[in-house]
C-alpha cells in the first residue's frame, strides 16, 4: 500500500499538536543540552532523521520539510534553512538524513511529490552563499507495470565510485518496495538501476524496507525490511527481515536472508524493524525492532535490540540483548544503534519514559555476555519527545547527536547533545 500523502497528515498533527507533556525530572547518566527547538512555522517541523557533520563541524538534517545546518559558536548553536520543501516537484515529506559525497554535495530523499508523486531524490551543491537545489530523480509508480520504486522512506550510502544506493518502502514489480542504484551522467542528470524487488511471490522475501542501507568491507550491501519473511501467523504481513545484496560476476545481485524475524506474544524475537543494522569490529551486527519482544503489556510486543552473529556455516545466530517493556525504561525504539568505541551501543525509544515521551539507552556489554542496559535520559517534552532517529558521535566520541519529532519550545522537535 502507498502512503505518499502519509507526511499531511503528520505534518498537520505536528502544527496544531498542543504541548501537553510536563516537565518531570529525568534518569541519571547523561548531560543533555537542547541545540535548537524548531518552529512549524518558520524552519521546519518534526525532524524524524538522523544528523551528520561535514569537515568543520558543522550540523546537517532535515525536517518533514527542510533541510537545515547548525552551525556552532561562542553563544551556542545557530541554524539556517539550506532548502524549504514549497514545491510538489521538489519532493514531500522528507524522513531521511542527507549525505555528503567527497565533494560536499549533500543528498536525501523525499517520500512525496516528484513529477510523479512517487518520490524524488535531490541533490544540493554549495555555493558561495547559497546552496542550488536540483531534483535528480523522480521515482515513476507506473512505469513498466509498476517496475519502479515509489515512497523512499531513508536515506543514501555512495560507493567509492561516487554513485548512489538506496530503498523505496513501496514499488517494484511485485510493490515491495526495491534496492535501486542511481548512477551519475553529465549534466547532472542519473540513471537507475533496480538491484533488488522485495515481495515475490515465494512469501519469504523480505517487504517494505524504511531503514537505509550499510556496505560491508567486501562491497556487501546489508538492510533490513519491515514485513515480510515468511511468518504470518502473528504478523499479518510477516514480520520483517534482515538481508544481505552480493554482487554477482555477472553484474547482478544477489540476495540472502540472514534473519527471517517470528515473532509471537511473549517473544523473545521482535518484529518490524524501521531502523539500519550496524557492523562492530568483528562483524556482528546490531538492530531494533519497534515491536515484539517478550514483554505482553504492549500490543504486539514493546520492541528489542538485537545481535546477529556468523558462523562458519553462514547461518547468523541471533541473541536478543534487550526486550523492552512499558513504563519508564522506554519502549518501541524506532532508530537504531550506534556503537563507541568501548563496545557500548546507544539508542533511542520512541515511547515510554515520563508521559510516553521517550528516552536515550546505553547497553553495556559484560564478561559473562549479558549487557546491562542503562536510561541515559529521558525526554520531558520540553525539552523532545518521541525520537525516531539513528544518534551520532562526534569525532571525539564524547558527545552525542540526535533529534526528536515532537517536543521543544514550539513543539516541533528539537536537535540535541548529550554527554554520556
């Protein structure tokens, strides 16, 4: 199913929403500052995707409908709007980051709008003073049966030749959703390549991917998809995968299933995973579902953190390393980990902690192979609530970055820091 117009309604919520969430005092562990608390009406609203820094530091994200930098200073932080989203053929409803490519062109995607209303992805080159916007492709639902993808719902990854990979939640031949591939031409124009149609008929395919996508060092692909995998019992549309594209001699990809997610009430797998996997050092991986898990005292689960490890065979052997539950440890976690240089994962929950607002989470491994799992903050509501977004290092690993997509002094979100 399409959800295109999906961003109106959010975005109408998100402008009238009146804050109702109190201040109450939050958990120990970190030093939380709030950078900057967005305005519907001014530079944007609800941001749902994850920062990044370019070279001098600096700060880059979207909301629902901007792309902005913050720019650091003596008296705090200051933000500008690079590009308001006015135009239906620019693109609606951004959910994703944007990406810098060598040259310090900044790239993103764009669920909505598009020649087509199917979606776009756009391209931003700096300039003196500005940044000059062009829309480098427009993703066509009704091309070749419906052979195109349609609604990308995250962000972008470039191999070293500069080219772009990504996922659409919905189209391709069977309207699964796809991996496509954009590869420059000159002019600024690109051409697309669809590497994977998720949804074949087999049922065990993974469907709906909304998560971006990782390389591994041999020039793998790996993501992770929302339905889909072939259990059906307790998940209507299956419960979700992570997969892995291998290049092929032939030019062509190829795709394994490393999870198939089965989720049923009392766990312990989750199900529904919206957020990228990430590698740590010895090639595991780590991911979140937003649901599922053993807990029953949410509907169809509160979500888990997850550890996918390999083995000589090449099965991967999942442990979960966190069930979530109700109340004030957080639940649904929405965004994934990100991994310091310890070997701690930090995380986000889009509900639970103090009036459903959500929290910040460590996960400390142990010698025995337990993880303790830490609250390193929870959200007030004045100060964000509900982050859906993967948090970000800085380049001395001693402060965190992320955002949420309610909450702050106008109730649009806010960019934050926090120091573990």
């Amino acid at each position: 199913m399409r959800r295109n117009l999906f961003w109106h309604a959010t975005r109408r919520a998100l402008s009238v929403l009146a804050l109702t969430l109190v201040l109450a005092s939050v958990a120990a562990g970190g030093t939380y500052k709030v950078l900057h608390s967005f305005d519907c009406a001014t530079d944007g609203c609800g941001s749902y995707a994850g920062l990044t820094f370019d070279a001098q530091g600096n700060l880059y994200g979207t909301t629902l409908d901007s792309v902005f930098e913050l720019t650091p200073g003596s008296g705090g932080w200051t933000l500008s709007v690079v590009h308001l989203f006015t135009l239906l053929s620019d693109g609606q409803g951004v959910f994703a980051g944007v990406t810098f490519d060598p040259a310090g062109k900044l790239y993103g995607t764009a669920i909505g709008g598009g020649a087509y209303d199917s979606g776009t992805v756009f391209e931003l080159i700096p300039g003196a003073n500005s940044w000059t916007f062009s829309v480098i492709h427009d993703f066509d639902y009704t091309i070749h049966g419906g052979s195109d993808g349609a609604s990308p719902f995250a962000g972008l990854v470039l191999d070293e030749a500069g080219e772009l990979y990504g996922t659409t939640q919905d189209g391709g031949i069977y309207d699964g959703g796809v991996v496509f591939k954009l590869r420059s031409r000159p002019g600024g124009a690109s051409s697309e390549s669809i590497l994977h149609d998720f949804g074949r008929s087999t049922g065990y395919d993974g469907g709906s991917p909304e998560a971006g996508l990782i390389w591994d060092g041999a020039g793998n692909l790996y993501g992770t998809t929302r339905w889909g995998g072939g259990y059906y019992k307790n998940c209507t549309a299956g419960c979700g995968t992570v997969f892995k594209l291998v290049a092929t001699s032939r030019g062509g990809w190829k795709e394994q299933l490393l999870h198939r997610f089965n989720w049923a009430p009392g766990g312990p797998d989750g199900y529904g995973p919206y957020a990228p996997v990430v590698f740590d050092a010895a090639g595991n991986l780590y991911g979140t579902t937003a649901a599922g898990g053993s807990s029953n005292r949410c509907q169809g689960g509160c979500g888990t953190v997850f550890k996918l490890t390999p083995s000589s065979s090449g099965r991967w052997k999942e442990t979960i390393l966190r069930s979530f539950g109700p109340g004030q440890g957080g639940s649904a976690p929405f965004a994934g980990v990100v991994l310091d240089k310890a070997g701690n994962l930090y995380g986000t929950t889009q509900r639970g902690g103090i009036n459903n607002a959500g929290v910040v989470f460590k996960l400390t491994p142990g010698s025995n192979g337990k993880w303790t799992y830490t609250v390193v903050h929870r959200f007030t509501g004045p100060d964000g609530a509900q982050s859906n977004a993967n948090l970000i290092f800085d380049k001395a690993g001693k402060h965190l970055y992320g955002t949420t997509s309610l909450g702050g002094a106008h109730n649009g979100g806010v960019v934050f820091e926090i120091t573990p």
